[in-house]
C-alpha cells in the first residue's frame, strides 16, 4: 500500500529535514536539520519515525493534496495552524489525510513548524543525512509547488490535538553565556549586552536571525576567521547582533560576543518579529544546570505526547522487541 501527496502550493523556506548532518563541520559543511529541534522532535514521535525526516515550513505555509491512500500526519511547533478540507484549523495537531483531500497549513505566532507523515519515504541524502542546506539546496531539498512524494507503508493516526512544547512560554528572557570572542569586545558593551532590550527583527533565515536594538561595537574586526556555532551572538562591523541558527557558517571573521544555551537558540527563532528580549549573562555551570533542566522537561512532554491510546498507537509507539527481551531476562537486559 502507498500514499501519494503533492504540494498544489508550497512557501520559500519550505524544506526537508531530518535531524542533521554530524562529523562534517571540520570540512565546512554546515549540520543543518530543524531551526526548532523540540517541535521537530515532536513531529518524529507522534508519527513514530525517530529516525525520520519532516517538512520545514516557515510563514509561507503550504496546500497539499492527498491523490492516493490515506496517510496520517502531525503538524508541531510556531502556532501554525492546519485544517482539512476547511474544518476547524488547529495548531499541535494530528489526523489522518485521504484521497481528494487537502490539507492547510497557515502561519501562527512563530516563525518555523514541522509536517511530518507516518509513512516511509526514501528522500535525497548528501553526506549520510537528508537535512537539506538550504542555500546550496543539497540533502532532501527544497519543496515546491507541484512536487509530489510517494510514501509506503502508510498508516492513519487517530484525530488528536496537543499541547505546545514547554519552551513556548511567555518568558522572554533567554540565557547566554559569555564567548568564544567576548575579548573582542569593550566592557561596555558587554554591560549592554546584559542590560539593553533587543527586538527579534522580521530578517531571518536557515542561517541566522539579525536583532535590532543597542549596537554593540566591537573594538576590532581585525581578527583571523574562527569556529562559529549554533546560538553565537555575531557582531558585524557596526555592532549589530545576529544569532547562529541551524545552516550557519563553520567559520566567521566577526567576533562573537555571547553564546545562548541551546535550550533558547530555538526559542528565539521562534520569536516573533517585533518581540522584545532580553539576555541574562550566566556562568558555566548555571549553563549546564538550565540545559539539564530544559532536557528533562522536553524529555517528559515527549514522553506525554506519546502516551499510549488506543490499541494500534500503543503498538506503534511501544518497542515490543525490547518488552520481549526484558520480559524473558526477569527485567534485567544484559
């Protein structure tokens, strides 16, 4: 059995991803994968494809119509909205789509969403991974309007909506730490950093998201080119900040002021445009304590999405080899 599914309109930034390319930065290779790693997660598990891959969607949304099978489907992260034949459109959703339908997908607070199908679908590799870098094009690739997929082993879900991940609070203060080039930079900048508001701008990419506000000036650009990573607060000649997302360069010549925890990278690529924020400069070890925080809690609501219903979800969301295995060593796997 097979499902087919063709985007009659797709978006700029619509993309595949899965969860990035690992090992290659050394060659200048960006990691990619998902701008907002949770809701991409999210959409992995309700699907039941850990190992899948997802549609990156940003505010142009899509239209996709289903010509063959039914197939289920989950949408998560950024408040997008997703209706079915014009029903009621919901954010945090899962249903199944069938043929004649079409499935909308609209834009909501954020910024970034993830569509993915619970079916298997041998997308494009480059370099062992299907995230596409969206400026070459290379990995999965860019979707567009007429591109159909042909997915096997289809499999419906049951109608459901979900609440947003924990990270979609209306806190709006994110936590950086100071580095790797913060030398670069005149102490009072660095006191800016923790006490001026800064604005989520409406420029962003795959690559980075520019903020507008204070202009924090580096003292010299002078400086040969040096690792750059996700979440890096870049300073340009002028002093105005953007923050590192998923498609960054491996090396830059600008110097990087902060760094934020992982946990907020995503947060604020999610932001609004127009979103005030604030930085609280943290040490190391609070760094550390905040993200093993954030991994729990995204660990339980992961956990929680995936409760199991009813019986043919339970099925496909439980390892029944593993059950097997435990069952027959009284519990104890080795």
């Amino acid at each position: 059995m097979t499902a087919r599914i063709v985007f009659e309109a797709a978006g700029p930034l619509t993309t595949v991803q899965d969860r990035g390319r690992t090992g290659v930065m050394r060659f200048g290779v960006p990691h990619s994968g998902p701008v907002d790693r949770l809701a991409f997660a999210a959409a992995m598990a309700l699907t039941g494809t850990p190992d899948g891959w997802a549609f990156e969607l940003s505010h142009g949304g899509c239209l996709i119509a289903c010509h063959e099978g039914e197939i289920g489907f989950a949408l998560c992260g950024g408040g997008f909205l997703a209706d079915v034949d014009g029903d009621e459109a919901r954010p945090c959703r899962q249903d199944t789509l069938r043929p004649g339908q079409r499935l909308r997908i609209r834009a909501g607070s954020g910024n970034w969403t993830y569509l993915a199908f619970a079916g298997e679908h041998a997308a494009s590799r480059w370099l062992g991974s299907r995230a596409t870098h969206a400026s070459s094009g290379l990995g999965g690739g860019a979707v567009t309007s007429g591109t159909a997929f042909d997915f096997a082993a289809p499999r419906p879900l049951a109608p459901r909506t979900f609440a947003p991940p924990p990270s979609a609070d209306p806190s709006h203060r994110l936590a950086v730490v100071l580095g790797p080039q913060d030398r670069h930079f005149p102490a009072e900048a660095i006191a800016c950093l923790a006490e001026a508001p800064f604005t989520a701008s409406a420029r962003f990419d795959r690559m980075g998201r520019v903020l507008d506000g204070a202009l924090l000036k580096p003292s010299s650009i002078a400086m040969p080119s040096e690792p750059a990573l996700r979440g890096c607060l870049q300073a340009d000649g002028d002093g105005r900040l953007t923050v590192l997302l998923a498609d960054h360069q491996t090396t830059s010549g600008y110097p990087k002021i902060a760094t934020l925890i992982g946990a907020d990278v995503d947060r604020l690529a999610q932001q609004p445009a127009g979103q005030s924020v604030r930085f609280d400069v943290i040490g190391t070890d609070q760094a550390l304590r905040r993200a093993r925080a954030a991994a729990a809690a995204n660990t339980a609501w992961l956990r929680e999405l995936t409760q199991p219903g009813q019986l043919d979800e339970r099925l496909w969301s439980s390892n029944l080899v593993d059950g097997v295995i435990d069952a027959n060593h009284g519990g104890d796997p080795s």
